[in-house]
C-alpha cells in the first residue's frame, strides 16, 4: 500500500468490498455509503501503513473490516439513527472472532497510545524528559545523573510527574471509551 500498488489495491476491493457492502446494507446504509465506507477505511490503512512504527499485529481482512465497522457506526451516530453492526455466523466471508479481537486489542492499543503521546506532551519539558529517560530502560540513579538530580529527587519528580499524567489521561474525554 505503501508505493500505491494498483494490483493490490484491485485485490482489495476484489476480495473484501462485498463483505463491507453487505455490512452496511445490513445496517441502514446504501451502496454508495458502503463505496465510501470501503475507500475512507483504505485512505485509513494507507496512512497508518505509511508511519514508520506501524505494525500490522492481526489479518489484514479482520483490521480493514473493522475500521469500516467504526466509521460506519460513527456515521449511524451523526445520523442519528439507532442501529447496531451485526455480525452473523452464518456468514463464512467475514473474518472469525479471533480476528476480530486481536483488530479491536491492537486498534484500542493504538488509540491509548496516541492519548498518551498526546497528554505526555501537556506535562511539561523536564517531566517528559525525566518520564522518557525513565521509560527507556536506564536506571533511575542513570537518569538522576543525566538531569543532574539528585537521586532522591529524582524519584519524587518521577513520581509527580507520573501523578500529573495520569491525572490528565483520566480528565481526557477520550479516557472512558478506550477501556482502561
């Protein structure tokens, strides 16, 4: 996906637009919003694919289905139509439910992730250093050392610094739906 591989990009619709297009038929949606559906998840995929850290850890089919599931609910919520994605046994084309756990685990990863990055950067310079220098396998009397602290200073700044954090992830709107 990475070098816009028009083969691939064939197979992909070839093998898995049908099974996006029956999913959202099934739950209140048109033709047309299943082609967008399916485009919008793949434009997904391209850009995660494009990060250097990106690592798919689940089947592809599994993952790409459900990006489609999630947009497709966010779009049902705009709409504001009560409906559920249903998932059939019946149906041998979509992917089983071990793969769909391991999609949800690794996208759920991701998602806390990025709210840790993205509240890491909120606490101040010399926490995230200290946080980083922490978190990077060196011993505390290392990174005392690297910042010219004291160790016991370095441990109490640790320790406010990590109370800050969290005390920002949990404020985050984001916080309750990612199941921590």
């Amino acid at each position: 996906m990475r070098n816009n591989n028009q083969k691939l990009l064939d197979e992909l619709y070839a093998k898995y637009s049908g099974k996006i297009k029956w999913m959202v038929l099934k739950n209140n949606g048109s033709e047309d919003d299943a082609a967008d559906i399916f485009q919008e998840a793949l434009i997904t995929i391209y850009h995660k694919a494009k990060r250097d850290d990106f690592e798919l850890t689940c089947p592809l089919d599994a993952f790409l289905y459900l990006i489609c599931k999630k947009k497709w609910l966010n779009i049902l919520s705009k709409r504001k139509v009560i409906g559920k994605v249903t998932i059939t046994e019946e149906d041998r084309s979509i992917p089983g439910e071990d793969s769909f756990l391991l999609a949800e685990e690794s996208l759920l990863l991701e998602e806390r992730m990025t709210l840790l990055k993205e509240k890491i950067n909120e606490i101040g310079t010399s926490c995230r250093e200290l946080l980083q220098l922490s978190w990077s396998g060196k011993s505390m009397e290392e990174v005392a050392n690297l910042l010219d602290f004291s160790y016991g200073y370095a441990r109490k700044k640790k320790s406010e610094c990590m109370a800050k954090l969290i005390e920002l992830v949990k404020k985050s709107d984001k916080y309750k739906s990612l199941k921590w």
